[in-house]
C-alpha cells in the first residue's frame, strides 16, 4: 500500500513546467498611469518605461487626445504604426475603450528613434 501514495501524478495534476510561466508573465506586467491635462498642457509624468505586456493608461482630464508621431511632428499621427486616440470629450464618469497597440510598434522601444507622444 506505500507505493500507491508514491504514484505517479495524475492527470488532474498540472505541472509546473506550465504553470509558472504563466505566472510570471502575468506577475512581471504593470500598468503605467498617465494623468493628461490635470496641471495645464502637460504629462504626468511626462516620461515613462513601459516594457512589452506593459499597459499605459491615459487619464484625461477634460476634452483632449493623445498621438504617437515622430518627434519632430508630434501632433501629427504616424503612419508608420503610431497611433491617434481621437479628441475625446471625458469627465468623471466617462469610460473609453482602450486604444490597441501600435502593431508595428509594440515590441520594441521606439524612444530611440525620436517618436514622442502629444495631447492636445
């Protein structure tokens, strides 16, 4: 009778080989707060990491939008894979869809080659 409490797992046992990444890919994500608009035509904070899963989040305060471009234009969108939320009109109560990633933009750091993100 030992042997059969030492049995091999059972199919209800999961192991975790599997489960731990998907712990940790979950765990290691965070999301960034961006307040728009609460202290005048600014970011706060007006620089932030986000890393890939990362989820920035866009609290607006009043009616603006916010657009990735490159930096030398960036109220313009970029056509390259930046995005443009649209003017939104929001107060307290006001919930907005979220804006999908750029595609062609998502994994990797576009800082580097001069983009930068602007409300109006």
């Amino acid at each position: 009778m030992l042997h059969s409490l030492l049995a091999l797992p059972s199919r209800r046992t999961t192991p975790w080989a599997v489960i731990l990444p998907l712990l940790s890919s979950g765990a290691l994500a965070k999301t960034v707060l961006v307040e728009v608009g609460s202290a005048g035509f600014t970011y706060s904070p007006n620089s932030v990491q986000a890393d890939v899963g990362d989820v920035v989040q866009f609290h607006f305060n009043g009616a603006h939008s916010v657009t990735s471009g490159p930096f030398n234009g960036p109220c313009t969108p970029d056509s390259s894979g930046g995005f443009y939320s649209g003017f939104l009109t929001a107060n307290a109560s006001t919930t907005i869809d979220p804006i999908p990633p750029p595609s062609s933009s998502a994994s990797r750091p576009t800082a580097s080659k001069g983009r930068a993100l602007t409300w109006r």
